[in-house]
C-alpha cells in the first residue's frame, strides 16, 4: 500500500467535500429506472458531471483539446533550423574577420569555409578542427556546442545537465559513471540480486532532482522521457532524423558515454514495452524550439495521450482509479483534480450511504436506494398535486372525531393539551402552582379507518419504453410505495409486474429492472396473481390498481403464456373471467390507461361493465400525480 504526502497549502479540507447522495441519486435515477444497472448508471453519471462539477466528458474534451494545441505549436523542424541559423552567423563572422586580412592564409581558410558540409552535424565535425580568426566567432562556436551538448542530454534525461554546470571532461565522466552504475543496477535487478540504491542516491542524487524513491520510479521517469526521444524523432522525415543523429553523436565527443546512453536506452525498451516507443506523431506545428524543448512537447503530448485514454475508459476492467491524479493536477490544474476525487467520492458515498452494495463484484441498488428513489419521487408528486395546507388525507390511519375523553393506562390516542392543562387550572384553582395529575389527563377521540391491501399491476411489456411511459410508471409505482410506508403503514402494497407472465417484485427489484423483450400482455395472470396475494392479506379493503398501455394479448394454456396479435376472443374471455373473480372476492379494480387506441378501450369498457371497477385515462407524464392523489382521497 502506497501513500503520498504533499505540502500543506492552505486550501485543503480536512474533512473534503460530502456528497449528497440524494442529488446523485436523483440525477442517476432516469438511468436506474430505465434497468441499465447500477454500474452503468454511475459510469454515466461520472461521464456528464453535476452542476458546478466536471464529468469526465468535460475532462476529456479539454485534455483533447491541450494535445491538439500542444501538436500545432511544436515544430519538430525548429531544432535543426536554429542550428543552422547559429552556424550561418558564425560562419557569417568569420567570413568579415576573413575579409580584412589578405593573406593567402585568409583565402585558404574562405576555402575551407565554403568547402563546409550543408548539414549541421558535418559542418560542426569540421569546425572542431578549425582554427577562428575571429576570436567572437570561436566564442560563439563554443557557446553553440556546448548548448548543443546540453539539449542532446536534456533531450535523454530531463534536467540532467543541472548537475553539471560546465561539462568539463571530469563532468561527462561522472555522468558515464552514473550511467553504467544505473545499467548495472538493472541488470542486477533481473537476476534478483540486491543492489544499493540509496548508496547510488547519495552519490548521483543531484542528478535527479524530482528524487525518486526506488529504482523502478526512477527507471519509469527516464523510460518515459527516452520514449519521447525516441517519438520525436519516429516523427521526423528519414533525413531529419538521420541529420539529428548525426548531430547529436557529434556533440557527445565520449563513445564509451554514448555506449552507456544506447545501453540504457535499450534495457528500458525491454522494462518498459508498453510505453510510445517510436510512435509518430503527425499534424505538427511551425513553433520554433530547441530540441530539449521539443522532446518536452512529446513527453507531455505522451502524459496527454495517456491521460486521455484513461478518462475514455475504453478498455476491459477501466475504472476511475486508473487516472493518475499527479498527471491531472500537473496538466489540468487543481481544480480538475478537485472534481476528480468528487467522482470518485460518488461511489463510496453511495455504498455508505446505503444506497447501493457490491456483491460478487457487482454494484446492486439497495431496498434503501430504492425507497429513496420512491421518497424523491413522491416529493416531485406531492408538489404538483398541491394540496392544500389543511386538507388531511384519509387512509388507513385513525382520524380524529372531534371529541375528547379521559385518559386510560396503554390509551394510543393522542393527548389534548388544552383539555388537560384546562383540567389541572380548574382543580388548582386560582393563585396556585398548577401541577399535572393523572386524572387532568384527557385524550383526542380517534376513529379507525379502514386499512388498505393494494395490488399494483405494472405494464412491463415492451411498448411500455417504446411509447415513453416506462420511467413515469416506475416512479408512480415507487412513490406510491414510499407514500404507504410513511403516511399509510397500516396498509400494504405489493407491487405485481406483468408481461407475458406476471410475477411479485420489490421496491429495489422493481427500481433497476428492465422492460422485458418479450411478447405479450397476460393481464389474466396478473389478476389471478393479484386475487391469491391479496386473498392471503388480512386488511378488510382490497383493490388492484393496473397500469397498462394495452389490451391483452397473451393468456395462460396448460400453465405456458399464449401470445397473440390481435388478441383472440379466447385470451379476452379468460382475462374478463379472472377479473370477474377478483370483483367476487370483494377487490375493487382501477385501470389506468396511458392509450386511447380503440381495442383498449372496448376491452376496459367491457371490463368495468362486467366487474363494476373503475377506468381512468391518463397521460404519463401525469400517472404519478392521478394515482396516488386519488389513493390519498379515497
């Protein structure tokens, strides 16, 4: 187990941000309620953000858009042209300096000069051996290879050359010394032997000023900038990047040194293969930049890329945990990061919160999570029914009648105040301290309605999600659920979906499920469900609510679901049939129709013709509000 530490920088929180969970779960619901899961629903919800938090979509975008501003400024040309211009000028130099002296010595050298090679790499080789008249343009050939010698090992090892402050022969060879410990390090890492990696620190330490705290995080910090090295110049066209080579061994002067840079560069090929090795980049820019700098636009471009397939999660067992959060704090900024860990709250804040569990693996949405899409559902109902302050709903709870009585040992009623505190004044009488006795004690008369068993019957066929009622009918149903279990608990519900079989279902069940793909409306089924469960229920009201968008099209032979389309007489009449002994078994039927098409609405007549139930239109967008509003002024 790994952890990190960063400087306090005065905006941390301690504590960090909470997640409401009841607005994540709002915003998660449509996708829940559809039955794409849990897992997806999250991913989503990660993906598009909240308001006032970036998804990963929004990530994404700008991480894309970095690398394609990064491409068109980085001109991977720029190098090579600054080095041309640099010898033209001290070329230019010598070639005055030449100019004033007319000896044959002077034409010898103009001769040499005009003899120079046309590629950098020659032209340096061959005024290492030359001799300046110019002591300005000497001094400029010497600031130009140095600094060439600098980019070339900027450009394999990030900062390298700050160790080194003047790259004298005694600093090049402790740099070869460095390299060959490092190579022999690897090597006695694949054979398991053990190595002395702080030994090494101590004595290369300032090499590395990022401080890196094993050999494998040093190892991923030099392959990842090498593979950029190797990127920029895969990027190159042949002759560029063979004059770039050329160049480069030209200026290292140390063939032992450069021995140790290929084998290093190889032994991290072979450590590190997944990294962008020789991978071209095409679409640059025209941005002048030395060549260290180049490399740091590919290292960056190569930081950006990964980043960028990560958020995308395009890949088998992606997860939020796979973004390097350093990376996004670097090239994003804080904030990003800010919102990034607020993602990757969202699911232990749920699991916390009770609202979903893992089992084997997999994200389940809980009875709780279910209950509390049903609450937030009815909240929304509640608010477009808009009842009046005053009106009381009556239920299967008691009511009061008005009266009072007085107050019996084990009495559930609620006290009267007023009454009681008026029988205590009355027995104190006047001046005196009023003090409560148990005989001052009176209690709010109640009657007690009625409790309720309801069967709700839920359309889950295929044309429910087709015609756009599937999540209305699905947030009716759970918030009628939430609805009896906070105002109503004497009562009951038991929720019944159907399709070409019908079948009881819970809260949470109902919540994450999906429409079925099958054919067939089997009402006949449902009703004969909705008789033995509400049969086996003790309250003395029973009903059975159905919410459908069709007529029957499926019934039940020898136990298996028969489809038909358009129904036949057979499957009306046995649908007709088991409604008529749920109406002789004291059920009330209430139909809700969210069609008008003219089969559904001859089938319903005759229904409520034949059982005495009552059918209603309406529209989707409005079932949660028509139902429980006529649940609650039964």
């Amino acid at each position: 187990m790994r952890s990190r530490y960063h400087r306090w920088d005065g905006s941390q929180d301690p504590l960090g941000e909470k997640v409401d969970v009841r607005a994540v779960l709002d915003e998660m619901s449509d996708e829940l309620l559809s039955g794409y899961g849990p897992r997806w629903s999250l991913r989503e919800l990660q993906r598009r953000g909240m308001t006032g938090r970036s998804g990963l979509d929004d990530m994404l975008r700008r991480v894309r858009q970095q690398r394609r501003r990064l491409e068109q400024e980085t001109d991977l040309s720029g190098p090579l042209r600054e080095i041309r211009q640099k010898l033209n000028e001290i070329i230019s130099t010598e070639r005055s300096a030449l100019n004033e002296n007319k000896d044959g010595d002077a034409r010898l050298k103009e001769a040499m000069l005009d003899a120079l090679p046309h590629h950098p790499a020659g032209a340096i080789r061959e005024l290492t051996s030359y001799e300046f008249t110019s002591p300005e343009a000497a001094q400029m050939f010497e600031e130009l290879v140095e600094g060439l010698r600098r980019e070339v090992l900027n450009s394999y090892f990030r900062d390298l050359s700050g160790a080194i402050r003047n790259l004298t022969p005694e600093d090049l060879g402790r740099l070869k010394d460095m390299l060959a410990e490092l190579n022999d390090m690897i090597a006695a890492d694949r054979r398991g032997d053990e190595y002395d990696f702080e030994g090494f620190m101590g004595r290369y330490g300032d090499f590395f000023p990022e401080n890196p705290r094993d050999l494998q995080e040093l190892l991923e910090a030099m392959a990842r900038r090498m593979a950029a090295m190797s990127r920029m110049l895969a990027s190159m066209s042949e002759s560029q990047r063979k004059e770039l080579a050329e160049l480069a061994a030209s200026v290292m002067a140390d063939m032992d040194l450069a021995w140790q840079v290929d084998r290093l560069n190889q032994n991290l090929r072979e450590l590190m293969p997944s990294l962008p090795w020789d991978q071209a980049s095409p679409n640059w820019g025209e941005a002048e930049m030395p060549m260290s700098s180049a490399v740091d636009a590919m290292e960056r471009l190569g930081e950006l890329e990964e980043l960028e397939e990560t958020m995308s999660g395009d890949y088998a067992g992606a997860t939020l945990d796979d973004i390097d959060e350093d990376k996004v704090r670097t090239l994003m900024g804080d904030e990003a990061l800010d919102d990034l860990r607020w993602l990757k709250k969202i699911e232990r804040a749920l699991e916390e919160a009770g609202i979903l569990r893992r089992r084997r693996g997999e994200l389940q949405l809980t009875p709780r999570g279910a209950r509390m899409i049903g609450e937030r559902s009815l909240t929304k109902v509640l608010e477009r029914i808009r009842r009046e302050p005053t009106h009381r709903a009556r239920g299967g709870q008691a009511e009061p009648t008005g009266a009072t009585r007085a107050w019996q040992f084990g009495d559930p009623d609620p006290i009267s105040v007023q009454r009681t505190v008026h029988n205590a004044v009355v027995r104190t009488g006047p001046g005196k301290n009023v003090r409560l006795r148990a005989e001052d004690f009176e209690v709010i008369e109640t009657e007690s309605r009625p409790r309720t068993a309801t069967a709700l019957l839920l359309d889950l066929s295929m044309s429910m999600p087709l015609r756009g009622h599937w999540l209305p009918a699905k947030r009716m149903a759970l918030a009628l659920n939430a609805l009896i279990d906070s105002k109503y608990p004497e009562d009951s519900l038991h929720l019944i979906g159907f399709s070409d079989y019908a079948h009881r279902m819970e809260p949470a069940e109902l919540a994450s499920s999906g429409w079925q793909e099958v054919q067939g409306t089997n009402m006949q089924h449902a009703f004969l469900l909705a008789r033995r469960v509400l049969c086996e229920d003790p309250r003395a009201i029973k009903q059975v609510i159905m919410v459908t968008d069709g007529e029957p099209t499926a019934h039940l032979e020898d136990g298996y679901a028969w489809f038909n389309w358009p129904p036949i007489p057979e499957t009306i009449e046995k649908t007709l049939a088991e409604a008529m002994r749920l109406a002789r078994s004291d059920i009330s039927i209430h139909v809700f129709m969210l069609e008008r098409a003219p089969g559904l609405e001859a089938f319903m007549e005759k229904l409520a013709k034949l059982t005495g139930g009552s059918i209603y239109r309406a529209d989707s967008d409005a079932i949660g509000a028509t139902v429980i509003g006529r649940y609650m002024r039964r």
